[in-house]
C-alpha cells in the first residue's frame, strides 16, 4: 500500500471515527464527544488533502481527471465544507452524515482505476483545474444540503406534532408525510439499487469479479442492514426513536434554513464553475461554448433545478418540506451528473469515466 | 366598447391575462420543468443519426421520434418554443424585477407603510417610547402618525437579482444568435496539403443543406411520396450549388505545413510515451500571398478572417515501412533461398524490385495495433503498438508469387503465419503520415454570450454573496416601538440582526434616560 492510500485508509478511519462521536454525541447530548468529533473529521480532511497534494506531486496535475480522483477529491471538499458551515451551529447528525457520504465516496472512487496517467491533450488546460474545482466545491455544498434534507424529512416524518418545528412549519399533511418518508426510505433503497446495477456491471467486465465483492461486502451490505434497522426501528418502536430524533435533531428550522444556505454557497458556484468556465474551456478546446453534450445537458437540468429551488424560496417563500424534496431532487442529479452520465452516457466527457 | 389595433379587436383584459401569465413564477417554473424534461430526453435519445436508425433501434416509437423532431431535439420546433416561452417570461420578470429594484433601492423608506413592517416575520414589539431621533437621516411620519426610521446595508446587493436575469438574458441571446447565424465545418488536411476555406455565405448554404437534407431524410422514412420532397430536392441543389461555388473561389486556403505529435517521456507515469499533443504548423494562402500561421494545438486555437481554427481531430496511416528480410529456415527444401539479410523499403501500393532477388514486392497493407480475431488480421488502433504488415510477392512473369506477414523483432517468431514465401520479414521501422482535423467556426454569438457570463457572475455574486440588511424602528402614535430586520440572509443570522439592534436600542435608551 502506497502512502497515498495509506493516508487515505487513515482517513476513512477517522471519518468513521467522525461519525461514532457525532451520533452518541447526538443521543448523550455529550458535548466533549461532539468536539471530537469534529476533530476526527478534521484529521480526516487534513490527510485527505495531504494525500491529494501528494497524488497532485506524482501525477503532475490536480487530482481531477478520472472517476477515482473526482470521488476523493470531492469527499475532501465535502468534509471541509461541512466542517465550515457547523463552525457556529453544531448540528452533529449532518456532520455525521457528512462523514458517512465522505466514506462512502472514497469506497466508490476505490472500484475505479487509481494509477495516476499523464493527461490526454484535451485536458491538458489550466481550465481543467478551474472549471472542476469550482464546480465540486459547488457540488460538495449541495451534498450538504441534501444531509441536511435529509434530515428534515427523517424530522418531519417522526414528528410529534405538538413539537416546535410542528409551530414553525405546521402540522405535517398527509402529501408531506407521503413526501417525507419517499425521501428517508426511497433514497436508500434508491442508492442499493444503483450500487447493485453497478456491481452487475462489473460483473459483466472481464477481471472486475473483485470489485463486485468489495461493493457487496463494503457498500451494499451495510446500508441494506442500516436501512432495514432504520425501517424496523420507524415501525416497531416509533415513539421512541420519535423523541429520541426530537433530541439528536436541530429544530426544522435550522434544518431548513442551513439547506437553503449550503445552496445559495454552492449555486453560484456551481454555475460559475460548471457552466460558465465550462463554456469557455469548451469555446477553446472544441470551438464551440455549447454542443448539448450530455454532460453539458444534464449540468444545465441540475442548473435549473436548483433555480426552482431559489426561486420558489426567495420569490414564493416556500419553506418546509417540499423545498427539501426539491434540494433532494438536485443532489440526484447533480450525482448523475457527476458519475451516472459518465458510466452510462456516451458524450465528449468520455475521457473521465475511467 | 370594443378597441381595435391594426384592424384587429384588442381586448385589453386578454392582453393583461397573457403579460400576467408571463411574468408568473409559476409558468416560469413550468417552463423550466419542461426544458429540463426535454433536455434529459436529448441525452437519452442518441441526436443527430440517421431516420432508419431510429425506425431500427426504436421500432415502436421511431417514427413518433422522428416526427416531434426528437432525432434533433435541441434544434427542433418543441424545444426552441419551450426556449422561446422562458426567454419572453425571463424578459417579463426581468423588466418587473427591475422597476421593483428601482423602486426598492431608491425609495424603499417612502414605499413602506407600519403594517407592512408589523408583519414582518423577525420583529420586536416593546412598549417603550426611547428618546430615538433615528438612524444617519432615513426616517419620515407615516399618514398614521407612525415614526419610521430605517437603517440599510449592503444595498448593492438589490441589484444582483436583475443583472443576473440580464446576464442569463444575454446568453439566451447570444445563443439564439450563434443558432441563426453560426457556422462550423470540420477539414483535414496532411503535410504539404493546401485546403480551401470556403466563404461565409458558402458555409451557410452548406450548413442549410444539410439541415434541409435532414428534413428531407425524416420525411421520406414517413412517406417517400411526400410532395414536400421534390421542393426540398430543389432547395437542397441551389444550397448544395452555393456551397460547391464558394469551395471553387474559396476566402482563402489553409496550408498544413507540418504535423508532428508530442509524447509523453516522464517516468513518474506508468504510460511510458503516451500522446501528449496534437501539432498543426498551418499558413495562410490568400491572393496577396503567403502569411506563416502559428502552431495549433487542442486547447490553443488560431483566429483568422473571423474565422476560429480548433485542433479537434487527428489520426495518423503509416503507408511507408522498412522490414529486414531474411531466408525463412522453415522454407521448402526447393524454395529455400541463401544469403541475406536484406532491408527493404515499401510504400503502400507502390511495387518495388530489390537487387537481390527476381521477384517485386508489394506492401499491402499495415496494421499498425494488430489482433488475431476470427482467425483475421485487425488493427485495434492507430497507435504503432503491435505492428504487422502484408507482403506480397511476383514473381517476373508478373504471376503472384506467396504473400507473408511482417511483425515487430519481438513478434518475429510469428513470421510463419499465413506465408507462402521462403523469406521472413521484420518490421525495421514504420513512418507515419499525420492526417490534421480542424474545426473551423464562425459564430457572432459568442461576443454576446461572454458578456451576458460576466453579468450573470457579477449578479449572483451580489444576489448570493453581499449580505443586504434592512433594520427598521416604527414609533407608533400609541407609544409602541416596534424593531424589525428583514435582508436576504438566514433568518439565525437576522435574528442575531434584530437582537443586535434591540441591545442597541436598549443602549439608546439608556443613555436618554440617564
């Protein structure tokens, strides 16, 4: 194992670490273990940096040119990101959150090719550093706000409707309880079912048959069990786990207002970073700024969906659960924007599905 | 009574239905729903083929396909209606967004009436009558007597939301611009070859050609006796006769004067001399005379004659190769030649008759990546990884003599394969012929887009990132003083806002009591 993928071994360590803290911090209400928690993380997002400037070093350009280097690069922003927007509000379940889709982005980006390879001409532009960057810092803070969606839903679906957020938002309708739990059950069976389409996929290329067992044992099987630990546990002991979340959980209110500025951060940008210097390096290196590439394309639906977003809050004032099912919506496809149209679309992106 | 316009009955109350409708949130989002929609169907749905392949790969819904114009959806009338709708709703907003900026930005205190401020959600209501005599000089008396003061900050950022509309306005504009005016063709050209660049007008029949073509194509894989067709035919023949005019007295020739590609050598890769680059030496050839043009290469384009020249393509044939030949010890007693070895130089196509042998050789083909599959000789790329080439031999009476394949020295071994001839080859060295592909554009449109980018940046930029606060103090004539903050930040960071200003005012208070 090379120091790379040793610092990186530690730091999956350390998230996970990340994560217990913030969880028992949450149901102990412990706050030393919260601030371990945060120094966990922290750990884990410095060796996360440390090995892709080393992986920078060796290969002689930023880790942004693959699938493997897209997943860790961005689990590292993610990481930093999320540790900036707590700076002031603690919100220990989305920090562990963030430390769970941290880990499961290194354990992703680990099935795909990890040898660092000279550029191929097209990529070989200071925009490539620009226009990636930018974008996965706007792509990390709408993993955030999908975290912190998420959460919402989870709060809104358990809720007791003599709680506060049931004062700030209403009582939960029958359409947002229907809303809420697609959202915290849809989503995981949604996320195994991609992961087992993937692994399929693997199984059907020559010498992958390893990958396939890594995804089942490392990715699959744990969030088949935490999914059907978390069904179990809503059905049988509803009260309990109710309360508890009514503990562990910030209020709806920050829940939401905290999504809503993960994305008013990351929108502009995303935008800035996918979309427009996107159009430039395409103007110089094919001589056109647009050419409905499906990279291109589904950039642009996720652009849009996230300016209904904004526009239905700040013009409408829509709060609540439908501006999380919304902020849910974008960081899917975001995520197929990201990964699904490199493996599954054919388009001049092609070089970054390796 | 009735109003008319033109001759035509105007009915004002329709017309103001339409503009509300227009500048509703709700049909914008709509809007953009569908276009999004639309855009995923485009990925899923392969753009640009040939109508059979859709019949072919969707036998259900091809001709449905072909039909709505889906086989090229981003040109087609669904999707640039739906574009069209949203930049006319976009204006609509826009122009209200920005009377109501103007109005907000400059006379935002005169607007706001107590109730207003009473409603806001992060307010403070105390019964104390402080002794205020306001903030740094915005303050006025409503009609009811109310005292409103109002402190402001960041107001810049108001005008973020209407320059970004202006911005994402520009770039509709400047890609309707690029749509309607745009023009792109791909040439390539070798070493020493000079390729014509035909004029703009002639480049603009051809891309209307081709677009007629299409539309001719869909057609006929509907009806084949369409009548539409025979005025298409005729159509496409004027285009195709304007583009052919323009190639005959082209603006001016691209001359490739020398193609090379650049290979990696670090060795901190584990792709030893992978390519890493793309070269194009181009001149330009006009009437006046020769002009030396700059290298291309992929990301580094070359501007001329309001053209734009991308290196977008390349490929490489190796049609000269050098094999040492020798006597094949496994020949046939009786075919078995003595000395050597020998080199031998050949070309593609080209017989050549060595001195030490009757026979003419003839190079007929090279693969420079080959495979054996199905018992038959590919190549997998164009990269010079594996090499075979096929020789053939006569003998003088012109009659074929064998034919043999050549490999690289350390594939010589399978110098026995499919040979007929008492010689084996080794591929000594193979020199490439470079083949150069351009993109050259012409599109007026970019200036447009570049600046509505800018815009939209600048504008998002102030809507998103320049915190904007409004604190208000209303002294109502009942001796309630009611403290409110409203801005375009979090409500946790308004309500630090407003308990900030409440300290302050509890520190105004204070000190006019003392």
């Amino acid at each position: 194992m090379n120091l790379e993928m040793t610092l990186f071994t530690l730091c999956m360590g350390a998230y996970i670490a990340g994560f217990f803290c913030h969880a028992l911090s949450a149901s102990l209400a412990k706050a030393n273990l919260y601030r371990w928690g945060r120094v966990a993380i922290g750990i884990g997002a410095l060796l996360a940096t440390t090995a892709l400037l080393l992986r920078w070093k060796a290969a002689g350009h930023p880790p942004l040119s693959n699938m493997y280097e897209s997943m860790i690069t961005m689990s590292t922003f993610l990481a930093w990101v999320v540790l900036a927007f707590t700076r002031t509000v603690p919100i220990p379940l989305a920090e562990a959150g963030g430390a769970v889709l941290a880990v499961l982005m290194i354990g992703i980006g680990s099935l795909f090719a990890k040898d660092t390879r000279p550029l191929v001409p097209a990529l070989q532009s200071y925009w490539l550093h620009i226009h990636v960057a930018i974008a996965f810092v706007g792509e990390a803070c709408f993993a955030l706000s999908f975290i912190l969606s998420y959460l919402f839903c989870l709060r809104r679906f358990l809720e007791d409707p003599t709680s506060a957020s049931a004062k700030d938002f209403g009582p939960v309708t029958g359409s947002e309880k229907a809303a809420s739990s697609g959202v915290v059950f849809g989503l995981p069976i949604l996320f195994l079912v991609s992961m087992i389409g993937m692994a399929n996929r693997f199984a059907h290329q020559a010498d992958e048959g390893e990958k396939v067992g890594t995804l089942v044992i490392w990715v699959i099987l744990p969030v088949a069990v935490t999914l059907l630990a978390l069904v179990a546990a809503a059905f049988f002991f509803r009260g309990t786990v109710g309360k508890a979340m009514e503990r562990w959980l910030p209020t709806a209110e920050i829940l939401d207002d905290y999504t809503y500025r993960a994305i008013a951060f990351g929108f502009p940008l995303f935008t800035v970073g996918a979309l427009i210097f996107g159009m430039v390096w395409a103007n110089k290196a094919w001589g056109r700024y647009w050419g409905w590439d499906p990279k291109e394309t589904w950039a642009l639906i996720t652009f849009l969906v996230y300016s209904i977003y904004l526009h239905v809050r700040l013009t409408r004032g829509w709060q609540g659960t439908w501006t999380a099912v919304l902020s849910v919506i974008g960081f899917m496809i975001t995520m197929f924007t990201l990964f699904g149209v490199n493996l599954l679309l054919a388009g001049l992106h092609s070089y970054a599905s390796g | 009574m009735v109003v008319f316009m033109d001759g035509i009955p105007y009915n004002r109350s329709a017309m103001k239905r339409l503009w509300n409708n227009l500048i509703s949130l709700k049909t914008a989002i709509y809007l953009i729903t569908v276009i999004s929609l639309l855009s995923l169907i485009g990925t899923l749905i392969p753009q640009g083929r040939d109508p059979r392949e859709y019949l072919v790969m969707f036998p259900k819904y091809g001709q449905w396909i072909l039909n709505l114009g889906f086989d090229d959806l981003y040109r087609g009338y669904i999707f640039l209606a739906a574009l069209t709708l949203l930049s006319l709703s976009a204006v609509a907003c826009t122009q209200t967004r920005i009377r109501l900026t103007r109005r907000r930005f400059s006379r935002r205190l005169l607007m706001a009436t107590p109730q207003e401020i009473l409603s806001l959600p992060l307010s403070k209501r105390t019964d104390l009558n402080p002794d205020f005599s306001g903030f740094s000089g915005e303050s006025k008396t409503d009609e009811d007597g109310s005292e409103m003061h109002l402190r402001v900050s960041g107001r810049y950022a108001l005008l973020g939301s209407p320059l970004l509309h202006i911005g994402f306005l520009l770039i509709l504009a400047g890609g309707v611009a690029s749509h309607l005016f745009g023009v792109e063709i791909s040439i390539t050209g070798v070493a020493g070859q000079k390729v014509p660049i035909p004029t703009l007008e002639a480049i603009e029949a051809g891309t209307k050609s081709d677009r007629l073509r299409r539309k001719a194509r869909n057609i006929e894989a509907a009806n084949a006796a369409d009548p539409r067709l025979a005025e298409l035919t005729r159509q496409i023949g004027e285009l195709d006769a304007a583009y052919h005019a323009g190639v005959a007295s082209p603006a001016f020739y691209l001359e490739f004067v020398d193609l090379w590609m650049d290979y990696y050598v670090s060795s901190s890769t584990e792709e030893m001399g992978s390519v890493k680059g793309w070269n194009s030496r181009v001149n330009v050839v006009t009437a006046a005379g020769t002009a030396s043009g700059p290298v291309l290469r992929v990301n580094e384009p070359f501007h001329y004659g309001g053209y734009s020249f991308f290196q977008a393509d390349w490929s490489q044939k190796f049609s000269k190769v050098t094999l040492q030949v020798e006597a094949d010890p496994n020949a046939t007693q009786s075919a078995k030649v003595t000395g050597g070895p020998w080199t031998l130089q050949l070309s593609i196509g080209e017989p050549a008759k060595p001195t030490w042998s009757s026979q003419t050789f003839l190079l007929q083909d090279f693969l420079p990546d080959f495979r054996i599959v199905d018992g038959q000789f590919e190549s997998v790329s164009d990269q010079l990884n594996n090499p075979a080439a096929l020789v053939l031999a006569y003998n003088p009476d012109g009659k074929l003599a064998g034919k043999a394949w050549g490999f690289s020295p350390q594939m010589s071994d399978l110098g026995h394969i499919s040979s007929s001839l008492p010689y084996r080859f080794v591929l000594v060295n193979a020199e490439p012929v470079f083949k150069s592909g351009l993109q050259v554009c012409h599109d007026p449109g970019t200036p447009v887009v570049w600046l509505g980018c800018w815009i939209m940046m600048i504008g998002m930029a102030m809507t998103f990132y320049l915190p904007y606060f409004e604190e208000w103090v209303v002294r109502r004539p009942n001796g309630l003083t009611v403290l409110a903050v409203s801005g375009n930040r979090p409500a946790a960071t308004l309500r630090q806002r407003l308990e900030a200003l409440e300290r302050e005012m509890n520190g105004v208070l204070k000190g006019s009591n003392s």
